[in-house]
C-alpha cells in the first residue's frame, strides 16, 4: 500500500484543521510533512549483493569439499569458471532483490547513524522544499516523519528556534513516535500541531491584525 493510500480524506481534512486551529492564534506556520522513506538505500543492496555472492561462493566450496555430487553426477564440474561465475552472480543478484523488496532485510545493512544522517538532510531539503524559511518573521515549524526509519525531525526557522529549547522539541517528538507507535499518526499529528501553537503562543509569537496565511494547511506526502 502507498503513503497516500494510508490516509483518508478525512484524516487530511483533520490535519488541515488542526494547522488551521493552531494557527488562527499564532504569527506562526506549521507545515506537517511525511515521506515513506528517506532515501532508496541503494548502499544495502550493494552491501547484500556483495555478501549473498560471498555465500554462494562459499557453498561452491563446501559442496565440493564435503558433498562430492561427482559420485552422483558424473559429469558435474564444478571447477569449471563459467558456472562458479553464474552461480555467484545469481546469488549476488537474489541477495540484492531480496533487500530491494524487504525492508526487514534492508535495515539489516543500514546503521543507525547512516539512518538519521538521511532522515535530517531529507527533513531538510522538505523545509527548503516548502520554503518553511520564507515567512515574514521567521516562524515556520516543520513537522517530518519518515516511516521506514521511524524517525520524526521537528525543524523551526530562526525566529523560533532561538527562543525555543531543545527539550520543547524532544517532548513533541516522543509524543509524535509514541503516537505512531500505537498506529495513530494523524491523532499524534493533531497533537503536535496543537502543542506548537501553544508553544508559539507561550513565547508571545501572537497574530497581528495584518497576518496572512504565507504557507498552505495541508498535509505534505511524498
């Protein structure tokens, strides 16, 4: 099933609302935005291919030193350097379908500092993307989940950010991680949402009466 495929219209119409709710109090813009992956991970595939063909080299190996199919086939050669090649190739490239397909198989060769470094630079080019930065005092606020990594990045523009502490942002975190983990994200997106407009309202980043909307409502799925 896709991303997009996970949500109903009404789960949009609830997020949208919850923007707008927060918003109708604060000088602030709050942009949700959820990926279903960071990043294709093209490294594991290699990474599997190299060491499903390492294996399937070795069981040449053992084959031949413990198995001895000679006795039963007589005219098997399993010296002969074309099929030691199709078979490490075929095993290389099972190895490598398989992660492509499994995600289990695909975190498997992935550490997890190689899945937050992906995850912040995606969250970054989001905020670049939405153009988070582009509001008149500086006060948009980024909402990112990456499902595959189970990871949720908070991203606040500077005019926030210095008068904000870091614990704000790791509090909407876990609140965020503990809703998903449950299987309601878009309660756990409300949440959020709800909770920075009380932060920004907390911090006095009140509407002024020439405030306009500079950001769409909606939730970004990509």
């Amino acid at each position: 099933m896709s991303l997009k495929n996970r949500f109903t219209e009404q789960d949009l119409a609830r997020i949208k609302q919850a923007v707008q709710q927060a918003e109708s109090k604060i000088s602030g813009e709050i942009v949700p935005f959820i990926v279903e992956k960071s990043d294709a991970y093209t490294i594991a595939t290699y990474r599997a291919a190299v060491l499903s063909a390492a294996i399937f080299f070795l069981g040449i190996i053992f084959i031949d030193r413990y198995i001895f199919i000679d006795r039963y086939i007589p005219d098997f050669e399993v010296y002969d350097p074309i099929f030691i090649f199709l078979i490490v190739l075929a095993g290389g490239i099972l190895g490598a379908w398989l992660t492509a397909k499994i995600d289990v198989l695909q975190r498997v060769f992935i550490s997890q500092e190689h899945f937050d470094r992906v995850t912040k630079q995606k969250a970054e080019a989001a905020f670049l993307q939405e153009e988070v930065f582009n509001t008149k005092q500086r006060t948009g606020i980024l909402l990112f989940i990456s499902f595959f990594e189970h990871e949720v990045i908070v991203m606040a523009d500077k005019g926030i950010s210095k008068v904000v502490e870091q614990k704000e942002w790791d509090g909407i975190v876990k609140t965020l991680i503990d809703k998903i983990k449950t299987g309601d994200a878009i309660g756990g997106l409300e949440a959020c949402i709800a909770r920075c407009g009380q932060l920004l309202l907390e911090k006095e980043f009140t509407i002024t009466a020439d405030d306009t909307n500079e950001l769409k409502d909606d939730l970004r799925i990509q």
